[in-house]
C-alpha cells in the first residue's frame, strides 16, 4: 500500500478526463469538503449531480472554437496536453451551464457560471481563488491543492 505521500503524487498526476470517475471524485470532494458541514449527509452516498468541466478546454490549442483560449494560457502545447486532464483543471457545473460555457475563455466562463455558485461550492471557491486568467501554474497549484484534500479524504 503506498504512503500517503506517494497517494498525493499519484492522485495529482493522473489524467482523469470526462468519465464517470471524474464525476464520482468531483461530488465526492464537494460532498466531502467544500460544501459547510450544515448541507452534508452522513455518509455520501447522494446522486452524482454536476458534470465535470475542463476549466481550460482539452482543445485549447487544437480546435479553432477554442481560439481566444491558446494565448491566454502561459506555456506550449506539449505542456498543456500533459496537464488538461488533471483534477485542477476540473470543475463540477450543471450540464446546461457546463453547455454555454464550453468556448468561453476563463474569466468570461467565471464571472458567468463560477462565481458564487449556488450549487457547487468548490466551482465558487475557485472562481474566489483565482481571478486573473486561468494558466498552467494554476493547473498544477490546483491539483496540488485537490490531491491533498483528496488525501485527508481517501487515505487510511
């Protein structure tokens, strides 16, 4: 069994992409931790509600929807494809706003569908924590953060 540093590296290194493990994870971090205690149930257990988001779209410097989003960003394009499916690139939002957002670069996507959202706490923390254009070195400051909230969640 690794040692709970190793768990940290390990969780803030994977590519977790779209799918329903990314879903899982997201809501149990929002159930687990950023939602105040008052709104929790024992136990998870809740619906998997939200979808997640690529806060920088995984097409940023491939798709020319996604054009006003490549020059925003602070580093290539090598570096950004190993780091757009980390979990600090991800969010949880609501299908229909995750829908409208879906080109829009950071600042625009947090003004619009982040900041103080109703229904996701951890959308509305990172909107209150990062308010200048979305970069790499958020990417990995965010992973880095969420891989050691995940550890005091999922660490025996």
């Amino acid at each position: 069994m690794p040692n709970q540093a190793a768990f940290r590296e390990e969780f803030e290194r994977t590519d977790w992409g779209r799918g329903e493990k990314s879903r899982y994870v997201l809501a149990v971090l929002e159930h687990e931790h950023f939602r105040p205690p008052r709104t929790r149930h024992d136990g998870f257990g809740g619906p998997l509600l939200g979808e997640p988001d690529h806060i920088a779209p995984r097409g940023a410097y491939r798709c020319l929807k996604y054009a006003r989003w490549a020059h925003r960003l602070d580093g290539t394009e090598e570096e950004f494809e190993h780091l757009r499916d980390r979990i600090g690139n991800l969010t949880l939002l609501d299908a229909p706003a995750n829908y409208k957002a879906g080109t829009d670069p950071y600042l625009e996507k947090r003004d619009k569908y982040y900041e103080n959202h109703p229904d996701y706490a951890m959308t509305a923390k990172l909107a209150n924590d990062y308010d200048s254009e979305w970069s790499l070195d958020n990417i990995r400051d965010q992973s880095r953060e969420i891989a050691d909230i995940a550890a005091d969640i999922w660490w025996f």
